[in-house]
C-alpha cells in the first residue's frame, strides 16, 4: 500500500480561513470550499462583487419603496370623492374619511419578493463579514454607503404641495 505523497501538495492550496482579523488574499475561501480564490484577479473579482452585492441591497430597498409608492397612488387615484359617503351635512368638516388600502396577493407576492432577496443578499453579506477579511470589510462599507448614496434620497423628500398648504402632517 503506498502512502506516498502523489502528485498533490494539500498544503500549498489548502482555505485559508481565520476568524479573526486578517489580509488574506490568494487561498481565501468564502461561503464553501467552492469559492477558493486562486489569483489576485479572483480575489479582486470576489471584493468587487461583494461591493457590487452591497450596492445591490439599497438598488432593491429603493425598488420595495418606489413599488409601495406606485401602489398607493394607485389605490389613491382609485378613490372617487363623490363615491365616498357624508360624514354629515355640516360642510364645514374636514376630517377625512379613513380608507385602508391592502396589497392583492399578487403585489403582496411581489412586495415579499423585493423583501426576500433583500433579506437574503444582507444575510449572506453579513457572512461574508464573518471571515474578518479586512478587504471584504471595507468592500462591505464602501459598498453600503454607496448604494445608499446612490438609491436613498428619495428618504429625505418633501412634497413641494405639503409645505405649500402649511399642514404639519
């Protein structure tokens, strides 16, 4: 029986993986044994895709938003004034009528599905953070706070007609 070392070195090219703070680079394995960077271009491509993959996540968070947006206009541009009934005959009332708008199951589904894989794209960011690389960290950051620069300022709007009527809410 030969026991011999063969043609294979398994300790040239084995996963370098660390819980703790490190830079590696070539061996560096991510999420399995599959994802084993062998060059510095493939580790390269797996920080920018990270980068990428965390830009992604404020691209459909701002996606579930303009949805949500269009479905209420919708739902709001459904409503006919006169259709509605009278609180009563004083015309002096300006409390609205409440109206609860809810989502078909079909936008439902699509809603969940924004959801899902931006939950699932966050989850498997924080894993990638797990591995304590210092590059996949800082893709990480980056990439956070430029998808947010880019996709998230329609959080911080005013309706030039709500200031105008001096309503506070």
């Amino acid at each position: 029986m030969d026991m011999g070392d063969g043609d294979m070195d398994m300790s040239s090219h084995a996963c370098k993986i660390s819980m703790l703070w490190n830079w590696n680079t070539i061996d560096a394995c991510f999420l399995s044994s599959t994802w084993h960077v062998r060059s510095k271009g493939g580790f390269a491509g797996s920080v920018i895709g990270v980068f990428l993959l965390c830009m992604a996540i404020e691209f459909v968070r701002r996606v579930g938003r303009e949805y949500d947006r269009r479905l209420i206009m919708a739902a709001k541009a459904g409503l006919v004034p006169s259709a509605l009934p009278e609180l009563s005959n004083n015309k002096d009332t300006t409390a609205p009528m409440p109206y609860h708008f809810r989502p078909s199951w079909i936008q439902q589904v699509i809603r969940g599905i924004c959801y899902g894989s931006q939950f699932t794209a966050a989850f498997l960011v924080m894993l990638f953070g797990m591995y304590f690389n210092g590059f996949i960290l800082f893709a990480i950051f980056l990439g956070q706070t430029a998808g947010y620069i880019l996709f998230g300022r329609d959080t911080c709007t005013v309706s030039i007609d709500h200031v105008a009527s001096g309503s506070c809410c």
